[in-house]
C-alpha cells in the first residue's frame, strides 16, 4: 500500500478510518515572494500589500487543534494537510504522532497539488466531511473573491495566476464527492481594480464536473463562511495566530453545540455569529470592528462531541482594582466538589488581568470572589454556562 | 406546561410583519429552579409591529429569550414560566428610528437608531461644511484633524451600519482636499475634460422588454452599452414615487399604483409584465436595480410598497438598499439582504409550517418573485429537507413565468443539486440557459446560482460557457450584500474619457 506521505508532502496526519471521517486541509499563506520583503523580484502589483506573520502561525494552531483534539466519533478525523508560507519554513511538529514535516511552502503549484490531494482522499466515501482553513490576503469585487498565494505577483503580464479564484472554487468543489463541506476564509475582503478587471483571474483548482455527484444519494451541504464582511479586513496581531482562528477553535471546543437526540453536536447553525462575537470581544479597545460573514449556508454537523461541550467563559470584577485582592473560582450548582479556580493571586505566576477566560460545562454555577483578607464579604454570582459564550461580571 | 406571548413592537412600521424577528427561546432552569437535564432550545419567529402576537408553549421554567433583528443587533429577556393558562408576556422593543418614514429600514438593519443617528450624521455633515468653506479659501491652508476622521469611522462602525464605503469615500474626499487635488478633474492642460459617459439621472425607472431581456447582459455590460441602451429604453410609467430626505439620506418609497399597463403580449400570447430598472446616480456613474415588480403579479391583490434608501447623496460611494414592505416575506428579505441565511432559513421553516410557502408558490396567490425570495432561502437550507414540499412549484415558477429569470434558476439549481441522472443534468443546464436568456436575475443569490451552474457545465458546453463568461464579468460590479441585484455601472476614468 502507498505511503500516503510520499504521496502527499502536505499531509502531516493520516488515520485510516472504518466509514466517513474528516479530511482538514489548512493553509497559512503569510510570506509573500514579489511583495516588498519578499525576497525576490517584486511585482508592480503589490496593491500595498505586506508581509503577514499571523497566516502561518494561524494555520498551524488549526492542524495542532485537530490532530490533538478533534475526537468526532461520527466521523473521525482521518487527514490533516498543512500548507505554510512563513519567511523561514519551519518544521511542523504532529503533536500525536510526534513525527516532524516539512511542509510545502504556499506556491501555487504546491497549494493546487495540496487541494486536489485532500479531496482525492476524501473522495473515496460520499459521506466524508472536508474543512478547509486559509488565512492569507484576500481582495474582493463584488461577488467575486480571490486568495493570494505566495507567489501572486511572479508574472507580471498576470499576477493572479498566483490566487485563488473563489467563485469557480467553490463551484468546482460543489460538484465533487464529499457531501460536507466547511470552508472558512479568514482573510481580507478589501476592494480593489485588479479584482473587478481580472474577474475570470485566479486559479479555480477544481474543474467542475456536472455528473461528479449522480451516483450519489446523500444532499451536498456546502457552508463557506468569511471571516470579514465585504470591504473590511481580516485581523491578527503580529506573530500571533489571527482572531478568527482562535474564534474557530473556540467554535470547536464547543461554543457552536447544540444537543440533538441526546447527542451534542458542534453544527454551522451559528458560527457566523459565535465567529464574529469571539472576533469582536478581542478588538473592543480599538476602533475596528470584524463581523464574520456568509453569503450561502448549510447546516453541517462539524464534530459529535464525546462529553458535555465546554463554553467560554468571560469573567471579570465590577472593581477591576480588586484583582490582586480576591481569589475567584466557580462553583458547580448541586455538584459538590465541582469547582474550577479561575484567579488565584498567590499562584506562582499570577498576573493582574481585566479578565479572565475559562471553558467550563454547561450547567447552573457559583462564581465567587472570596478576599483573601478575612472579614469581607465574598462577592457572588449564580450564572447559567450556556452556548455560545457566557460573561460573567462580579 | 406555561405559555409565552411574545411580539417585536416596532411603531410606525406602516405594515405589520407577521413573520418579523427570529426568537430563540432556551431554557435555563427547571420548575424547581435546576438546570435541567435537557432544556428546552427552540426558535419561533414573532410579529413586529404595533400589535400581532406570536405564542410558545413550553414547560414551566425559566427562559432566556434572544430577538435576533436583520440588523444584527440582539436584544434579550428573562422570563419565569409557570403552570398557568395565563400567558407570559415578552415585548421586545427595538431603539426608535431617526425619522418615522425610517421605520421600516430601521428594522431592516440599513439605519441606525435615532440617537446613533443624529450623533454621526450631524458630526459628519459638520466636516463637510468645513472642508468644503476651507476649499474655497485659496489662502487657508486645509487642515482636518485626522482623528476627527478616525472618529467619524469609529462611530459609524459601531452603528452596525453598511457604512463603510460612505466613510471611505469621505476619507477619500477629506484626502484629497487635504492634498490639494479634485477628485473628478486633472490638470488642465493634459486631459480632457471628463464628461459623464452614462449620463446619470439621480432617480428614474426605465423599462425593459421582457422579450428582449437577454440584451440587459450586454447593456450593463459597459458605461458606452449602457448609454447606448439606455437611450432606447422608455421610462417605466404608472408607479408613484415619493421622495423623502435627510441629510445624507434619500428615501424613494414606490407605489406600485398601476399593474395592468405595464405588459406586453409575449410569443404564446400571454402577457408578460414589463422589466423595471430602477437606476440611481453614483457619482459619474449609476446603480442599475432590477426592481422586484410587480409584486405580486395578480393586478387585483393589494401590492406593497418598494424602498430604495440611498446614502451619501449621489456621491461614488454610499449604499444602496432595495427592500419590499410585504408582510409575509419582509422579513425574510430583511435577513437575506444583511446575509444572515440562518435566520431567513428560520423564518422560511416557521412560513412552511404555516404553509406560507405553498400559499406563495401556488397559482392562487401569484406572487412568483415572493415564492423565488423563498425558494432561494430553501435552496440553501436543502440539506436539512431534501425534498421539500413546495420542490415540484420550481418547475411551475420556470414553466408559467416565462419572463422570470429567477424561477427557471430555482428550478435549474434544484434539479442541479438533486440530479440522479443525465437527463437531469440536461434538463438542469437548459433552465440555466433558459435563465439567461430570459436577462438578469432579480435576485442575487439567483446570479450566483446562475454564475456557478454555468460554469459547471462550461468546459462541455461552448453556449453555456459563453454565457458564464458573460455572468461572470458582471460579477464583480454586483453588490453582494443585496438581496435585488443591484449593479454598479461606474463612468470610466477622466482619462478614459471621450471628449
């Protein structure tokens, strides 16, 4: 039997599943050759456009994410491929496996081979789930939307030779076997001329094939979801994974669940707006906003969970000044012994902070902030832990 | 079990919403004050307006409840149920709108509230006065605090509003009076002077053939097709329109006070009713709307009113809104229009189980752009109910709406997304055809499905990738975040410019 490896050098982790599984593919496209920096001749093109450092840092906690936590027993996770294009490839390491890949570098050539090899895997059950993560540039003219790859820019008579072309991506993805598909774009939308007047640019990958699904029963559900409305932009801090992917992961963990037949399940029913609430929450100092977007929808099972779903949760004190002074934690109503510190000054390491994020179970709690001087009253607040987040003030 | 009465109250609206604002009830405590093992999680939709009601019953508890407006703002109650016959009431009152005639589009998401409102639109019109005065002082050196623009932005973003082109192009504007340029003329001496190739009108509506519609992909095709199609093109008579303002707003509200006149008689003898475009100025350019009429077809029923909101004047920048007053699928457009499909797919399910849809789709009613409105949502709801009750109607709005784009894509996307054998592929590629032919979609969604249908069969059909190339590079002037097509037809550059 092949080495799926040998085959696939952006493959970094393979499990041979009995029945449909899920096949990740999640590219970070964040170096850019003909951009300034880049290294290499730079292109006419540049539409001011910089290097990025989130895209592969983003891309990278994603695949992390699903190769050590993704635990679906309705379709187990059975690829993961990695795409980064970062100043200085690195090794990335399988957290599971412990095996360390270098993995392709975000040229087009590498992204098309990438695409078509986490279909062609997919391909083999009707039923199999496929998620796609990009984060990179993205520009934006009307309907249509195109993905820059690392060496957009390199031809100069046609620099979107080196994108993504949305539209006939999606389209050509539609006629393809895996009936669920999930793709999230966290990436620019910005408007500009080389989109409207290069509407047909950019790659489509997939040549649509109409009788690609005739044999098969099951309903196509495909769910593309933006990380940014139209003419805003896709944000992350310097070296740090992008807002959107740490809202998708928080999505994962258990922030889009809903329970059905007794089942908890993480569904698109409401990422655009769990996305934009986490997207939001980290940009309320400044003045940008970063609402998630969708133009189509699908109601997609992402992930059957295997214990009660764990919600964020945003705790912070009425009297921020307090921080140092009290212990916080919450309390599982009518569970004795089911508490959860949250802030403890006397820990080694503790820092001050405005607020303080935990997961905890959805259920009935006791938040707490007991003052370590003796004498003073705790504060309290009983609070519901329910999808898709909870705050809690004290 | 207890019993939840529950409705949006929104004043001024003109038209009650039966099917308004998607609810979500969720149970957060049991009759004896536990979190239950497994809470009640379920959406309605309720009325908005000045009285109609929705109802839930549900066990005792207590409940979080969440409206979840087409603005996107979300408002929330705690209600405890107990139980009781009697009723336990939930109003949701949304923030009051800037001006009454504003109702509508309040709820719509396309305003802000009229403290949002008038905070922004009177701070912004102050800046313009200001630039504007300090431009025609030759002497005074412009200086606008750059913060002040920043701020501006700032609070337009936070007013949930679609506002941003209107704030880049007053940055744009603030730019280049700042650096001392025109925005609409170069030097003199090395250009010609610019003349507006499309000969903008601020508002009108111009009528196109039915039997003709084909042409429109060519007529919006380019500034100079335009120009040349529109001096063609007879104006779109016997509808009232009434013109409101504010500022930076303009409303058109249109009355579609006569249905009868505006058809032709089409090949089968039928009478096909006359195409509207409503066309805006943008700048040197305009908006082409495809404007959903007549709504409905049946001349006798009564018939809505249609609202074009204009921002920014007749500035290059500014959005532009289309929206219908229909009591039935208003809401479902509102939640279309702001792209929020989970929602309108709410509001679809809550109207099929009220059998809305089939009532829509059905010869009796006649309101076949209504029932596309709905089978578009449905469309992309598919995978939850395969084969939905109103599918066999799609093959109905194709056959008996000759005129009508939109039905014979529902239908060619369905059969596309069901297609078991050859011969529906075929018969899926000919309504798209069909489609095409019959010019542009009213609806957005309904280009996309055009768009990507096409090009699936593209690389086997030499017609159908003509067409898709054609669909395709109109593409990027359409406004993806309409529910109505709405295309930008922008005036070449002065320097393209024919004198």
């Amino acid at each position: 039997m092949p080495d799926p490896f040998v085959e696939d050098p952006s493959l970094v982790h393979h499990v041979d599943v009995n029945g449909p599984g899920t096949h990740v593919i999640s590219l970070g496209i964040g170096h850019y050759d003909h951009l300034e920096g880049g290294g290499q001749a730079p292109t006419r093109h540049h539409l001011n456009l910089k290097q990025l450092t989130s895209p592969p840092i983003s891309a990278r906690k994603v695949a992390a994410w699903f190769i050590e936590n993704f635990d679906c027993t309705e379709s187990p996770l059975a690829s993961v491929s990695l795409v980064l294009s970062e100043r200085q490839s690195a090794e990335f390491r399988n957290g599971r496996t412990g095996r360390t890949f270098t993995v392709p570098t975000g040229l087009t050539e590498e992204v098309r081979s990438a695409l078509r090899a986490w279909v062609r895997r997919a391909e083999v059950d009707p039923q199999n789930r496929i998620m796609l993560y990009f984060s990179g540039h993205g520009l934006s003219e009307g309907l249509q939307n195109l993905y820059l790859l690392r060496d957009y820019g390199k031809d100069s008579d046609d620099p979107l030779a080196g994108a993504l072309n949305y539209q006939s991506f999606i389209a050509g993805l539609a006629t393809r076997k895996p009936s669920n598909q999930f793709l999230l774009f966290d990436a620019c939308r910005s408007a500009d001329q080389i989109a409207a007047l290069n509407r047909n640019g950019g790659q489509p990958i997939f040549a649509a094939v109409p009788d690609g699904r005739l044999e098969i029963t099951q309903p196509m559900r495909q769910c593309p979801i933006f990380s940014t409305e139209v003419d805003r932009q896709a944000l992350g801090r310097p070296n740090e994974e992008s807002l959107c992917a740490r809202a998708f992961i928080r999505v994962m963990n258990g922030a889009c669940c809903t329970k059905e037949e007794n089942e908890w399940y993480i569904t698109t029913d409401r990422i655009v707006e769990a996305l934009t609430y986490f997207q939001n929450r980290e940009l309320r100092k400044s003045e940008r906003r970063q609402p998630a977007d969708a133009n189509s929808y699908a109601r997609i099972h992402l992930r059957r969970l295997t214990r009660t779903p764990s919600i964020p949760v945003f705790v912070r004190l009425g009297d921020p000044t307090l921080a140092s002074r009290v212990r916080i934690e919450a309390v599982r109503v009518r569970q004795t012994g089911s508490r959860r510190l949250v802030s403890d000054p006397k820990s080694e390491g503790w820092q001050a902070k405005e607020e303080w994020e935990i997961e905890l179970e959805i259920g009935e709690y006791t938040f707490r902030a007991e003052h370590l001087e003796p004498g003073q009253p705790p504060i309290t607040s009983d609070e519901t832990v329910m999808p898709t987040h909870t705050e809690v003030k004290l | 079990m207890g019993h939840l009465e529950l409705r949006f109250d929104k004043q001024h609206l003109g038209t009650e919403l039966s099917l308004g604002v998607v609810t979500r009830l969720r149970q957060v405590k049991d009759a004896t004050g536990k979190f239950p093992d497994d809470p009640v999680d379920q959406e309605l939709v309720i009325p908005a307006g000045a009285s109609g009601r929705a109802f839930a019953t549900v066990p005792a508890g207590t409940y979080r409840i969440e409206a979840r407006l087409p603005s996107g703002e979300v408002l929330r109650e705690t209600r405890t149920v107990t139980d009781s016959p009697q009723g336990v009431e939930v109003i949701f009152k949304g923030s009051s709108s800037p001006r009454e005639w504003l109702s509508w589009q309040r709820l719509a998401g396309n305003v802000p509230s009229q403290e949002q409102y008038e905070g922004w639109i009177n701070e912004l019109a102050e800046q313009i006065v200001k630039a504007a005065n300090a431009r025609e002082s030759a002497a005074k050196p412009i200086q606008i605090d750059p913060t002040v623009i920043r701020k501006l932005a700032t609070q337009a973003r936070e007013l949930h509003l679609k506002l941003q082109p209107t704030i880049q192009a007053f940055g744009r504007f603030f730019g280049k009076v700042m650096a001392g340029s025109d925005a609409d003329s170069g030097p003199a001496d090395t250009q010609p002077t610019p003349q507006a190739a499309v000969e903008p009108v601020e508002f009108e509506l111009v009528q196109a053939d039915p039997r003709a519609a084909e042409a429109l992909w060519d007529a919006v095709s380019s500034p100079t097709a335009w120009t040349e199609w529109k001096r063609t093109a007879s104006p779109y008579v016997a509808q009232a329109i009434h013109r409101t303002d504010d500022r930076q707003l303009t409303l058109w509200r249109i009355e579609q006070s006569e249905r009868i006149a505006n058809n032709v008689v089409g090949p089968s003898g039928a009478y096909l009713p006359l195409r509207c475009l409503a066309v805006m100025q943008r700048g040197r350019g305009v908006d082409v709307i495809t404007l959903p009429v007549p709504w409905p077809l049946d001349p006798y029923l009564p018939a809505p009113d249609l609202e074009v909101l204009r921002e920014a004047g007749t500035s290059d920048s500014g959005r532009t809104t289309t929206t219908v007053r229909d009591n039935v699928v208003g809401g479902l457009l509102m939640y279309l229009n702001n792209g929020q499909m989970r929602d309108a797919a709410t509001v679809l399910i809550e109207a099929q189980r009220k059998g809305l849809i089939e009532e829509l789709m059905s010869e009796k009613a006649r309101n076949p752009l209504a029932a596309c409105a709905a089978a578009y949502v449905g469309l992309a709801t598919l995978s939850d109910n395969q084969n939905p009750r109103w599918a066999p109607w799609l093959k109905n709005l194709k056959d008996w709406f000759p005129w009508l784009p939109d039905g014979a894509i529902v239908h060619g996307a369905y059969v596309m997304q069901s297609a078991k054998t050859r011969d529906d592929l075929r018969d899926a590629l000919a309504s798209l055809k069909d489609a095409y032919r019959r010019g542009i979609p009213f609806y957005t969604a309904g280009f996309r499905h055009l768009m990507n249908g096409l090009y699936a069969f593209s690389d086997e059909d030499a017609e159908a990738k003509a067409m898709h190339e054609k669909v395709a590079s109109i593409a990027a002037r359409v406004d993806p975040n309409q529910a109505f097509n709405q295309i930008t037809i922008a005036a070449p550059p002065p320097s393209q410019a024919v004198k």
